[in-house]
C-alpha cells in the first residue's frame, strides 16, 4: 500500500485553502437535502452538478462525494423527532429514535445519531483504505446464488422485528414481498397488479411507503391523544446540551455494536444492488439479535438508534469501491454520482487503480473529513432540535403532514403517490393500533426485487445445484443460526417482547 500516496491525499485534502471551502460549503448542503423528507442525495448530486460543471475535477468530484456522504447525517432529524424519514435508509431509526422523543429523551437520541454517523462514516473510509488488496476477490465472490440467500438472511430479521408474535411478523413481511412485486417483471416486461397505473411501473415508490406507515399513523395518533410528542412531566427533559453529550457517549459506550454496524454497513455497500435501505435495516436486526436485553428494542433503545446511523454513513464508503474500480454503481446515489465524475472528466474503472490512486485517496479522505465537519456543524444547534418534541402537536401535526405529503410527491414527482400515501396511511394507523408490527413490511418491500432477480439469475445459471454452492451453504448457516438464536433466546424469555412498531 502506497503511504506515502495516501499521506499526500490528506494534505491535499486539508491542506488546500479552496478544498476545505468547498467541504464546508458541501456538507450543510447535503446536511439539507437528507433532513427534508423527498429530496435526498440523488436530487442533490442533480442540482449541484451544473454548480460543479466547469471547476477542477477532483475539486468537483470532493464537492460532491462530500455533500452526498453527509446526507443520512441530516435524515436521522426528522425520522427522530417526527418519525418522518428524510431519506428511505433512514427509516430503520424512527423504531427507536421516536420512543426516544416520546421519552423526552430526542436530545440523546440526536446526539447518539450524530455520533453513530460520524463514527460510521470514518470507519467506512477506513474500510475503504484495508480493503484495497483484498477488494477484487471479494466483490467478484457474490454472485446471484449468494446475493439470494443474503437477501433471504436480511428476510430473516423479521422475526427479530415481529414483537411478541412471529406469526404476524410473517404476515406483515410476506405481505410486504407481494407488494415488492407490483412492478414491470424484469425477466418478461409484463405488467404485474399495476392496474395500468404509469407511475406503478417501476414498483411501489420506498420513500411513500415508509412515509405512509410511520409518519402519517404517528400524526394521527398525537391528533387523537393530544398534547405534543414527548410529555414534560412524565419523563425527565434530555433535550440540552447534557442529552447530546450523552448520547454521543453512548456511541463509545456501545463500542463493539458501533463498530460491528460500521463494518456490516461498509460491507454490505460494497455489493452493487443491494444499497442503504438493506445495510441500515440488516444492521439494526444485527443490534437486535446480538443485544443481551432484546425487550428494549422498539421502545427507545438508544442501540436502535446507533445501527442504523452508523450502516447509513459506512455503506457509502463501501459503496465507492465498486464505484471507482468497476464502474458499477453501489447504490442509486452513487449511479448519479458515476455520471458526475464522469462529466468532470474522471473515468471510473479498473484503470483507475493504476494511473489514478491520488485521486481514490483524495476522495476516500474527502468522505471521512466530511463526516467529521457534519458532527461538529450539527452539534451545536442539535439541543434546539430537541424543543420541537415539546411543540403541541395542533401546531406541528399540519407542518409535518405538509412535510409528508411533499416528501412522498418529490420522491418520484407523481401525484398518484399522494394517494398511495393516504392509503399506506390508514392501513399504518390500523396496523398500529391493533399492534401488528410495521417494520417487517418495509423489510419485504426493500428486498423483494433483490429476491426475485438474484433467484431468476442463479437458476438460469446453475439450476437448483445453486443452493449447493460453497457461498451458498455458508448463508445458509448463518441463517439457521440467526433463527436459532432467536428461538434459544424466546425459550429463556417466555415473556411477551414489546412490539417494534
């Protein structure tokens, strides 16, 4: 590994007058576009390219990996206070994140998302730089037969999300892989239940989905109950500076989990296809099943709220490798972001290794340096975000529904969504106020066209034999033990697990 190449990355990183500009003006950029819900890092990387077009490539290219790495930073604000997802990844937080509000705890749940996300996004950089030698071996390793079992695996935390019944978790989490299939079928071109709706084609839109199941049944829940989201008088206030101090303790308090999700979430954006909605909901099924008090979970536990932040940030580092050496895409964002480096005249590739490893540094360091402004930028207004849980909800519930409905119409720029939206939003309430847990359904609807097309690949391939195939085995160990553990661990705690709504 060349150290010295790597040495002269960080200075031209930090050491640059017009690059720490550009880095200080990327990050609240992209600090915005993940707080407002339908907007996103693909529509930022969109707006700023023409601001970028014309500049120094690989000033260009830190402008943009920059903005795009902090935008889950931004996210996690609403889905915490609101339980209104400012990005689609960002919606396994509001499982805690939200109790946490309720609790009076928002303070420390931003604090623990801030921290998680700086963590996250350093620890993905640091992926980035290990796993040079090994990076051609390892991404050629999966093909279709291990990307299905892997996404049968992410399936598989559905029971660790059920609460207090697996039968209805299963249920919620078949009847969100039936609404996977509402779509084009990509092995026939056939319209499958889209009742010839245009805007259907391309499958029930993640971000109106999410936004329909969580934060419309929560506004309709604080208009019933009234008053606002967390009560003064029942839990004690930890919306000040000691809240945010403390939950960016409790990243360091829980070590070995922040850095477990980090490396699962690098991991994980390392694989074209799979993408940040997989890393972040895997990864806090991962805190679930490795946490000595599962119980906790859905009801405010500060764990819920770091696996998720720190998968969020780490996936895009590991996301990048593919990115720059093959020219495929590791997520949706870096497709756009492919584009862009192309445009500024940076041609991804397995070229780039051997002519363009300055450029690889300097980007790898742009992220993580990035992360760590995002931290420090937000810390110091992040206590005033805590007061929005103590607003009476007649006062926030219309601006949040305005939030909402504008989230779920930019995602996709339908206005058919607005009635996908009203309909997810009724079946959400129904489903929370007859407990039936939520989050297995978003689980089902992200990972149900990895399912299908991984299954039609691998069978066209190698037929049946697949599920024999080394890889194969290997992911079905694992989710024996997964399951294992979960049964071992029901037997010890026959009592009834608080639901994961």
């Amino acid at each position: 590994m060349d150290f010295g190449g790597i040495f002269d990355a960080l200075l031209n990183v930090v050491g640059s007058p017009s690059n720490l500009l550009l880095l200080l003006i990327a990050v609240p950029v992209g600090m915005f576009f993940g707080a407002v819900p339908g907007l996103g890092g693909k529509l930022g990387i969109v707006l700023c390219i023409p601001f970028v077009f014309g500049m120094d490539p690989l000033a260009g290219a830190v402008f943009l990996i920059a903005m795009h790495s902090v935008v889950h930073t931004g996210g996690a604000i609403p889905s915490i206070l609101f339980g209104v997802p400012g990005t689609g990844p960002d919606a396994a937080t509001i499982v805690d994140g939200l109790p946490m509000t309720r609790n009076g705890e928002a303070g420390r749940a931003i604090g623990a998302a801030l921290g998680a996300s700086g963590v996250g996004g350093v620890i993905g950089g640091l992926f980035l730089l290990a796993i040079m030698p090994l990076l051609r071996p390892v991404v050629l390793a999966f093909g279709p037969a291990e990307f299905f079992l892997l996404a049968l695996f992410g399936i598989t935390f559905i029971a660790l999300l059920a609460g207090d019944s697996l039968l209805k978790g299963l249920i919620v989490g078949l009847f969100g892989l039936m609404m996977a299939c509402v779509n084009l079928d990509p092995q026939t071109g056939a319209q499958r239940y889209t009742f010839d709706q245009l805007f259907l084609w391309d499958g029930i839109d993640i971000i109106t989905a999410v936004l329909g199941l969580f934060a419309i049944p929560e506004m309709i829940a604080l208009g019933v109950a009234g008053g606002s989201i967390a009560e003064r008088g029942k839990h004690r206030a930890r919306y000040a500076l000691g809240g945010v101090l403390e939950g960016i303790g409790d990243v360091f308090r829980h070590w070995g989990l922040t850095v477990r999700t980090s490396l699962i979430g690098a991991f994980i954006g390392m694989i074209p296809g799979l993408g940040g909605d997989a890393a972040s909901w895997i990864c806090y099924g991962h805190a679930v099943q490795s946490s000595k008090h599962p119980e906790r979970f859905g009801t405010g536990a500060v764990e819920g709220v770091i696996a998720p932040e720190t998968a969020n940030n780490s996936k895009e580092g590991g996301s990048l490798l593919p990115t720059l050496f093959f020219g495929v895409p590791g997520s949706s964002g870096m497709a756009i972001l492919l584009g862009a480096f192309v445009m500024l005249g940076i041609q991804p590739g397995p070229a780039l290794a051997l002519t363009g490893m300055d450029v690889v540094w300097t980007l790898i360091w742009a992220l993580m340096i990035a992360n760590i402004l995002a931290v420090l930028m937000f810390f110091a207004i992040a206590p005033a975000f805590g007061y929005l849980s103590y607003v009476r909800g007649s006062l926030l519930i219309p601006f949040v529904l305005t939030l909402t409905f504008l989230g779920a119409y930019l995602s996709q720029r339908a206005w058919e969504n607005l009635v996908l939206l009203t309909v997810l939003g009724t079946l959400g309430y129904l489903m929370k106020k007859y407990e039936w847990p939520r989050p297995p359904f978003v689980i089902g609807l992200i990972l149900g066209p990895v399912v299908e097309d991984s299954f039609h690949k691998a069978m066209a391939l190698w037929g049946p034999g697949f599920m024999l195939r080394p890889g194969a085995l290997i992911m079905f160990g694992v989710i024996g033990v997964s399951f294992g553990i979960y049964f071992w661990r029901r037997r010890r705690r026959p009592a009834a697990v608080p639901r994961a709504d």
